[in-house]
C-alpha cells in the first residue's frame, strides 16, 4: 500500500510543482539553448579543422603543379581552392604561388588577377599588402603607372607602409616626377629600421641619385606628414 505523504513533505511537492510550473519552461529552454551553443561550437572547431585540412591538401597539389610548371593544372587548383576554401590562408598563399608562375609563364592578366583576388579577399591583412605591393610591381612593369599608384594607395599595416612608400617613389620617378618621388623616399627611409638595413641603404641611394641627403629627406618627409 503506498505510503501517504505527510503534510510537510505534501507542502514542498506543491512548491516544487509551483516553481516549475513559473520556470520550467525557460528553464528547459536555457539549458536547450547551451547545449545547442555547445555542441555548435564542437561542430565549428571540427569543421574548421577539417576545411583546414582539405585546403592543406590543395595547396600542396598547387605547389606540385607550379614546380611541375604545369600552368593548366596550377589554374585549375587554383580555381578549386579559391571556391572551396576561399576564406583560409591556404587559398591567399595559393594564389600568391599562382601568380608568380603565371607571370614567369607570359600570363600577366591571369597572374595580375590572381594578386588582386588575394589584396581583396585574403584573411590576413599581411596578406594583402604583400599581394599590393607584387601587383603594383606588375602593373609598374607595364607601364600602367596610375593604376600602380592607385593599388598602392590602399591602407597598409605598419611594417609594409615605408615598402609601400618606396614603391610609389619608384613609380613617380617613372612618371618623371622627382619632388614627389623624393617625398616618398624619404618617408620609406624614415620609416624602414635597423633591422631593414640593406633596404634602407638601396632607399639612400635613390635619394642620393636625386642630389638629397637621406637624413634630411627623411627629416623633410617627416615634417610634411
């Protein structure tokens, strides 16, 4: 025979069923939505880890077409790691390679757009100035000199500013303009360090070869910014 409850014990069932009747139901659905953040999160990592691991496997076969000099796979791999795995790292440096190749392979207009899909789309904003920085050379080589100024006219982090700098001198002194050239080399010789040394000695002597003195050009860079 069951055991009738006695009053007390009868009195907290009834504060049980009260406070779950008042909260259960977001009770429920807190621990719902936790489980669920929780197992999303395990889902993302592994995902991630996955995608990680696919695009590996791509860039790796792009590296055996582009050693193999084979240009036709190399875009086909490109093609693929860009639609599939556009967002990693993997694809960025991917198409950096591609781009090389392609351009020691007389495909300019492939390679350039190769470049120009990393500055607009790779994850790491590293990665994109390095991008820049190669297009703008492309596009110097060409002699289209205002679309150079213009991809080099896009924010860089800081390490690649005075890079950046350097290159628009280079392009203005093509163009024939000399004071603004100078201007530029003077903020790249400002801004390149100690530990860039051999490259700030190459900035001095394009300054030196446009009769200024690096110190003061660098000084006169540095109070007109």
């Amino acid at each position: 025979m069951a055991k009738h409850l006695d009053l007390e014990e009868q009195e907290q069932l009834d504060q049980l069923r009260h406070y779950w009747n008042t909260w259960g139901n977001l009770i429920t659905w807190v621990l719902i939505v936790a489980l669920g953040a929780y197992a999303a999160w395990n889902g993302w990592n592994y995902w991630q880890r996955r995608q990680g691991a696919l695009a590996s496997a791509m860039y790796s076969e792009l590296e055996r077409s582009a050693d193999a000099g084979d240009v036709a796979h190399l875009e086909r791999v490109l093609g693929d790691i860009k639609d599939r795995f556009g967002g990693t790292a993997y694809a960025a440096q991917g198409a950096l390679l591609a781009a090389k190749v392609l351009d020691e392979k007389g495909k300019a207009p492939e390679a350039r757009a190769a470049l120009a899909w990393v500055a607009d789309k790779a994850p790491d904003d590293g990665l994109q100035a390095v991008a820049r920085l190669r297009l703008a050379s492309l596009q110097t080589g060409e002699k289209a000199y205002d679309e150079a100024l213009k991809t080099l006219s896009a924010s860089f982090p800081a390490a690649f500013v005075p890079l950046a700098a350097d290159r628009r001198g280079d392009v203005l002194l093509l163009q024939g303009k000399r004071t603004e050239a100078a201007a530029e080399f003077g903020k790249a010789y400002q801004g390149l360090g100690a530990d860039r040394g051999d490259y700030r000695r190459l900035v001095a002597i394009k300054l030196n070869a446009l009769g200024i003195d690096p110190e003061a050009g660098a000084a006169t860079a540095g109070a007109a910014s």
